[in-house]
C-alpha cells in the first residue's frame, strides 16, 4: 500500500483541501477520492523520511485507536467514516498510516477483520480475532471496548513489574559505574604508592590491580567479547533453542517465577473469557489464548489440553494436571461447565490472579531492596578491603 498526498476540491463546497490517501496507485487513489466526494486537482506519491522510519505504533497509540474507533462505532457512524475521523485525530504518524491502510481496504470492499489482518505486527491474534467476532455477530464496539480494556490492564501490569526492577536497575547501574571509577582512578594510585615506597601490595589489592591491568591492556578485546555476547544472546534468543530456554527460565528462576505463572496464567484465563464471551470458539480460544501467553512453554500444555478437548474432554478435564497449569483454572472451569458461565468464572480466576499479581510485585519490591543493599555492602566492602585497607597499612607502617 502506498500513501499519496493530494489536493482537491470538495464537490458541494468547492473547498480547497490538502491531504494524504492510502492506495495501491495514484489511479485508486483518484478513484477513492472520487467516491469520497471531492475532485482531485494533484496527486502525488510520498516517500518515506527518516523520521517515518524511526515512528512506531506504542501500546497506548493503539489503545487510544481502539477508544475513539469504539466511540464512534458505538455512535452509529459507519466504519469507513468512523476511521477516516479517528485517523485525522491521530498523531502518530506510523498510527495515522496502519489506519488510513485499513481505511482504503474497507473502501475497496474488503471485510473489517482482514483489513486489520495485513497488519498482525501491529495487532495481535486476539486483537484481529475479536475484530472479526464483533463484525459477524454485530457487536464490533463492544469488542473494541473489550480490547482496549484488556490492553489497558497489560499495561498497567507490565508498568507495574517494570517499576519493581526500576530501582534495583539503577542502583545496580550506579554500583558499576563506582567500581569502575575506583578501577581507574583509585586503584592505580594506591599501587603507584606501594612501589614508590617499595611495599608489597595486599592480595586483593594485587587481584584488583590485575583485573585493571588486564583492562587497560585489553579493553579493545573487552568490547570486542561483550559486544559479540550481547549480539549472539540475542540472536539465540530468536532461535527455537533460545526460545524454548527464555520461557523456561521465566517459569523456574528464583524469586520471579511465581510471579511470571501467575501473570501467564491471568493473561489466559483473561483473554479465554473475553473470547468466549463474543462467541469464539472453545478450540479457537484456547489457540488464541495459549498464543497470547507469550510463554512457549505453557502455550505447549495448553495445546495439549486442546488435542484432549478435540478427543471429547471437558475443559476443566483437558487442563487438569497439566504442566504449569494452576489448578484454579481447571476448578473454576468445572465450575462454569456445571452452570453454563464458563466465561463468567475464568473471568473471576482472571481476577483473583491479578490481586494476588499484585500483591507479589509488592512483596518483591520489599524483597529486592535488602537484596541491594547486601551486593552494596559487598562491593563496599570490596573497595574497603582492596583500596582503603592498604591506605591506612600503609599510614600506620610510616607511622
């Protein structure tokens, strides 16, 4: 899809108006701006700028999409006229851009659910799936609400796990850079001071002296060895291996991994509920749910727990039992079948993993603060023993 800039007057009006278009040519351009109902004077094709290149779509951008598309969905406005609204109130230019796209597909005639499909790195399989649950059954603002409260949680959610390691990030950062210090400036005066004075250094001062030593002399192959670990981790981190690795990690590292299961498992039993609430699905909706855990791992059980419920297993059956599955889900599950709600009460599971979601990032953060405060003193300690130590030996043999 290309974008154009056009000018062109308004037929009823005969203003004079300046824009852009997204289209396939400059000829469907015309055409769209023909059926919109304005006569093209120029049309032109834009080419992408650097600052285009560097504009992405943010999580809160497609939430507040989400909102306005919702708003006047809701309102009666037609879809065409609901995102060519949405789109003039956009900012964000990359934002402005998937919208006018999905714009000119529903113009051409597409459906509402594939328009959004050709743009999957911008809307997840949950997004595209409840776009197109909304558009068959009639409900799409409903369904646009749902989303953007879903998302809106995720991100509070993530803000909230990302603020507990904020400060143990800066304070870890700050102790580097000290060390560092202390490794250039410090360290090399206290050994200059020993062999002006013909002393013998301490043993750790003698290691500290060596590691700067081995820096100085090397720090070109320094760069060169953490550069090339941080590139190829992050290249294995892409492979199926690296995959495979990170998500077990997540599940079984110390400290964090009761809190990574339960953020999995609200996200599930989250989205299965707003799925199964607009009529997708029970293998549909654990594909999608599954998916939307961002954890390989578990996405694994809860495919199997599918294959279980295509061979004529309840739900509440297909999950029981199953590796890093908790047990709430398949009880709530059961509860649901029994009553007809089981949307109703993975909803209520959803709601008691977040609060307990929350009260664990609370925890953590108190656990974490003694934590850095005991690697502190031991680097103090460190540059205690490595650099004042000597110092004051040294005073008192002059002495």
């Amino acid at each position: 899809m290309k974008r154009f800039a056009y000018k062109a007057k308004e037929q009823s009006t005969g203003k004079v108006i300046k824009g852009t278009i997204q289209a396939e040519s400059e000829h469907v351009a015309g055409k769209l701006l023909v059926d919109r109902g304005y006569v093209p004077e120029s049309i032109r094709e834009e080419g992408k700028g650097f600052g285009d290149k560097l504009n992405t779509v943010g999580s809160t951008d497609r939430i507040n999409f989400t909102r306005q598309f919702a708003t006047l969905v809701g309102a009666g406005l037609p879809i065409a006229q609901s995102l060519r609204t949405v789109a003039e109130q956009t900012s964000n230019k990359a934002m402005k851009t998937v919208i006018e796209e999905i714009l000119a597909d529903v113009e051409a005639g597409h459906s509402l659910g594939d328009s959004f499909g050709k743009h999957n790195n911008i809307f997840s399989n949950v997004y595209l799936s409840l776009i197109r649950a909304g558009e068959v059954s009639g409900t799409l603002d409903e369904s646009l609400r749902r989303i953007a409260s879903q998302e809106e949680k995720d991100q509070k959610m993530m803000s909230k796990i990302k603020g507990a390691l904020t400060m143990p990030m800066i304070t870890l950062g700050v102790m580097v850079i000290v060390f560092i210090y202390m490794m250039v400036e410090v360290v090399p005066h206290v050994e200059s001071l020993y062999h002006d004075l013909g002393e013998e250094l301490p043993g750790l001062t003698q290691a500290l002296v060596a590691i700067k030593d081995f820096i100085f002399a090397f720090w070109w192959a320094v760069l060169i060895g953490l550069g090339a670990l941080v590139i190829g981790t992050m290249q294995f981190l892409k492979t199926t291996p690296g995959i495979r690795m990170a998500a077990n990690v997540k599940l079984n590292i110390p400290l964090f991994n009761g809190l990574m299961r339960m953020l999995y498992m609200s996200r599930y039993a989250r989205i299965s509920q707003i799925l199964l609430s607009t009529g997708v699905s029970v293998l549909d909706t654990m594909a999608i749910a599954g998916n939307a855990t961002n954890n390989v791992i578990v996405e694994e059980s809860i495919q199997a727990a599918a294959q279980d419920v295509q061979g004529g297993k309840a739900l509440s059956d297909a999950l029981r039992d199953k590796p890093y599955i908790d047990k709430m889900v398949p009880q709530m599950a059961a509860i649901g079948e029994q009553s007809g709600k089981i949307d109703e009460m993975l909803g209520k599971a959803a709601q008691v993993f977040e609060d307990d979601l929350d009260e664990k990032i609370a925890t953590i953060s108190a656990m974490i603060e003694p934590l850095m405060m005991v690697m502190l003193a031991i680097i103090a300690g460190l540059l205690v023993g490595g650099v004042l130590f000597p110092i004051y030996s040294l005073v008192n043999s002059i002495g």
